[in-house]
C-alpha cells in the first residue's frame, strides 16, 4: 500500500539554477565545514552542485565554477582514507 502522509522539507531546492532536477546525492566535506548536494540535471548538464554550511536552514547555494566527471547518474559519494586513495591512484593513475 502507498503511504501518501509526507510533508515537503523544503521546496524547489535548485530553483532557477537547473532546468529540472532528480537524484540528489547529500555528502559532507571532507575538509570544511561545508556540505554538499548533486542534482542529476536530467536533458541538461548532468550533476549539478550545490553547497550549504548548515543543513538547518535548508538554503542551498550553486556551486560557481566546478568541473564534474563526465555524464555520472545517480552516485554516490564515499568516504576513504588516504591509504585507500593512494592505492586507487596508483592503479588507476
């Protein structure tokens, strides 16, 4: 059965900074105090970056000037340690 009682947390969150959105993957940085936030612009730029330093206000700001992998769909990002990085780009260069 499908449960219809939700209520919207935020509305429109991307307005006027995308055509239309999906997928929105939420991670922390690994290095401020600072989170970030991909929506799949689905028939237009693909992920599309947004950034906030306080979840409680549900303010998200675009990302100005950023370069992204090319066409990724709905990811996700995770968190490793630098032992684990250092030996992914020592195979993968």
């Amino acid at each position: 059965m499908l449960n219809r009682t939700y209520s919207f947390v935020a509305d429109c969150l991307g307005n006027n900074a995308i055509g239309q959105g999906e997928g929105p993957l939420v991670f922390k940085s690994n290095t401020d105090e600072r989170w970030y936030m991909f929506i799949d612009e689905y028939g237009g730029r693909g992920y599309v970056p947004f950034t906030t330093t306080d979840l409680n206000t549900r303010q998200w700001s675009p990302v100005s000037s950023y370069t992204m992998p090319g066409r990724p769909r709905h990811g996700t990002v995770l968190p490793i340690t630098q032992a684990e990085y250092d030996r992914l780009l020592q195979h993968w260069g």
